[in-house]
C-alpha cells in the first residue's frame, strides 16, 4: 500500500510540472461559461446531454454570496452545434438549482429543485432548451413542496420505468450532511413526466449517528443505477469525519420504488471520489459501469478532508460496482486551495465520453475564489475511451 502511495504522489508530482510548464494558466478544455470571482457569484451544477440531433445542451447554475440561490435560483443553458468546439448561451430559468438535463421521447427536461433547499420541480421544453415549461402547479411540474436537496444526477431507466435519486433536506437540524435523507423517485417511462401523480416515491433514509462508528457525517448527491443483477440501487456520496476517507454508500430500492433499504454493514464502501459528488453510468458495450471523479493524492490522505479535494480528476470503471480500476489522470492542478474541477456530468457519445466540469483555475484577476467557487465551466472529451480498460494507475 504504501509503495502504490508513493507510486500515486510521483506521477501527480510528474503531471504536476507538465501543466505548470505547458500550462500554467490556460484553463483545460474548452471554456462554455466564465464568471469573474469578484462578481461573488459562482458556476455550479454542471449538466450536459446529446440531443436527438447530436446538438450538446449544457446547463449550470448560479449560486454564492451574489446569487438568488436562496430566493429563485437562476440556471443557465447553452448550445454546441459543432460537438463541443464551441457553445452559445440560448436560454436563462429564472427557478431552477441543482438540476440535471435529460432526454426523454424527443423532449429535453430539466429536474431539481427551484432554489437551495426548495421545492422538487421538472421542466420540458419542445425545442432544444430555448424555451421551457413552468412548473406552477403539481399538473406543470411541482412534484413535491418542501425542502430537497440534488445535484445534476443521472437518469436511469429500469422495469418500464424512469428514475432518479433525491434527498429529503427537512430533518431535526438545519446542519449540511445530516440534514439530508435518502429517496428515490420514479415514474412510469410512458407517463406524463410533469405531473406529480405519475411519480411514485420511496421512504426517506435518515442520517444516523451510529454509522461508521459513529464518524458518519450525512449521505448525499445519489445516483440510481441498475445492477449486474438487474436489482435498483441508490449510490450516493458519503461526508465521514475521518481525515482523507472516500466512501460511498449503497442503498437498496424494492422493485415497485415504493421501499429504501440499508444494511450498514454491508452498504459502506471505500470509493475514490465518494467524498465529493459523482456520477455513475453503464456502457452495456464494455459492460462496465463509469465514473469521472475525484482524487484524493496521498500526500493529503492524512491532512485534509476528502470533501475539499477536488483537484485532480480520474476516471475509472467496475463490472460489479464495488471493485473499480482507475485508469487515468485527466485533469490535476497541483494547488488544492483554489483549483478544482468537480461535480462532473458525462454522456457517452460513439466511442468517446464528452464531459463537463465546474472548474476552480487562474483567470487574468487573480483566479478563483476557491477550489469550491468555481469561476469557469469547461467542456472535455475522451477518444476511444473504452481503450482505457487496460490502463490503471
């Protein structure tokens, strides 16, 4: 273990010189928005999908001191005619945070809340993005009133049925982590996706203390994935008070959608990037799950908390679930203070995976404010990346 350690520090240390060298202050990829850290208002959220054209559609919205996060979030949407070269903004919803994009029967909708720590809502609009439906009622859109939380999480469709995983944000406490419990909902794929009837939800999971002996600090940002075994899960990011701990937690859902189940002995998992939010999705090709996340570099395992490293960014893939390769380095920056690329959303796109990234990195005013408020969203693609199952690090 430890000569893997050394092993991981040397070729961060060595991609580290490469980009400083190469690339000290061109931002990676191709940037689709830029926000300046002194307007206070940050890119969060990123979210991308192919539409029936092969037209990208991306989306992130606004959040930080600046913002109306808190009063009518504000979500951004943009357009890429020419594969990701290059990107137009199309449209601006005024009510709409921590959402993702899908397609679903030739349409593009949007689902999260309408504000941090709003109501559950979903939009539809008929012609790629430029305009959208409001959700004004439980028949348009409002799916659930109350407090929830999400991230941009995939959609997974199972047993004639859509679903995707929330988290419940009303609890004892207003504390971030162990205010969120864990759900799922689901509607079926015919039905008409803006009306709240269609949807049928699970039983809320709530933070428990006497998790992970006691050092669980709260689970979030889930995503619905089907298993090898053609069961319903719920994966989601898990917050521990253990210095440089990754985990995941694995929460079973019934076959009707109606049921969460955990099993604490079983359901905790180590997981490189489960600190911070991912996402997981299946390519029936290689028969493998994938993921974009995180990497916590061994130098820091001791010193800091997983949560706040996010600048270096892999990807890996598992058939199972629970064992995973880690291919590749993507993305690294060798400071950990004020660069990130995080919150990554994929789509698998022929032989290629095209993603998007909030990214934290130098501008021409001093950079980001953090590594967590991000001053840019970057767009990036990896060729032939099924090519990478027989390359680990």
């Amino acid at each position: 273990m430890k000569s893997r350690s050394v092993l991981l520090s040397t070729i961060l240390f060595t991609f580290s010189i490469l980009l400083l060298n190469s690339q000290s202050i061109k931002v990676p990829g191709t940037v689709v928005d830029y926000i300046p850290a002194s307007s206070k208002t940050y890119i969060g959220s990123p979210s991308i999908c192919i539409l029936p054209d092969g037209s990208y559609v991306a989306s992130h919205d606004l959040f930080g001191p600046a913002s109306t996060e808190y009063e009518k979030a504000v979500t951004a949407v943009f357009l890429s005619r020419d594969k990701g070269k290059s990107w137009q903004k199309i449209s601006e919803i005024n009510g709409q945070f921590w959402s993702n994009l899908f397609v679903h029967d030739n349409s593009l909708y949007i689902m999260g809340t309408w504000k941090h720590h709003g109501n559950l809502i979903i939009r539809r609009s008929a012609d790629g993005g430029k305009t959208w439906s409001e959700p004004v009622n439980s028949s348009t859109g409002l799916l659930a009133e109350g407090e929830y939380h999400t991230a941009p999480m995939p959609i997974v469709y199972h047993n004639g049925r859509i679903w995707r995983a929330v988290e419940y944000a009303k609890s004892y406490t207003t504390a971030w982590g162990i205010r969120y419990s864990a759900m799922v909902l689901s509607a079926p794929a015919n039905a008409d996706l803006l009306d709240a009837r269609s949807w049928t939800t699970t039983n809320y999971l709530q933070h428990d203390s006497a998790y992970l002996n006691g050092n669980f600090r709260g689970w979030l940002e889930g995503n619905a994935v089907v298993t090898p075994d053609g069961s319903l899960v719920n994966i989601l990011r898990v917050a521990t008070a253990e210095k440089g701990r990754d985990m995941a937690a694995m929460v079973n859902i019934s076959a009707d959608g109606k049921t969460a189940s955990f099993d604490p002995s079983k359901g905790f998992m180590d997981f490189t990037g489960g600190a911070r939010k991912f996402s997981i999705r299946y390519d029936k090709k290689s028969g493998r799950y994938w993921s974009i996340c995180n990497m916590i570099g061994a130098d820091s395992l001791k010193a800091l908390d997983a949560g706040s490293v996010r600048n270096t960014l892999v990807i890996k893939s598992s058939k199972d679930l629970r064992n995973w390769t880690i291919h590749t380095i993507l993305l690294h920056h060798p400071d950990v203070k004020k660069h990130g690329f995080q919150y990554v959303d994929f789509q698998f796109d022929g032989k290629d995976i095209i993603y998007l990234s909030r990214t934290a990195y130098d501008d021409e005013y001093g950079g980001a404010n953090n590594y967590h408020d991000a001053n840019f969203l970057t767009f990036h693609r990896i060729k032939n990346y099924r090519k990478l199952i027989k390359k680990s690090i």
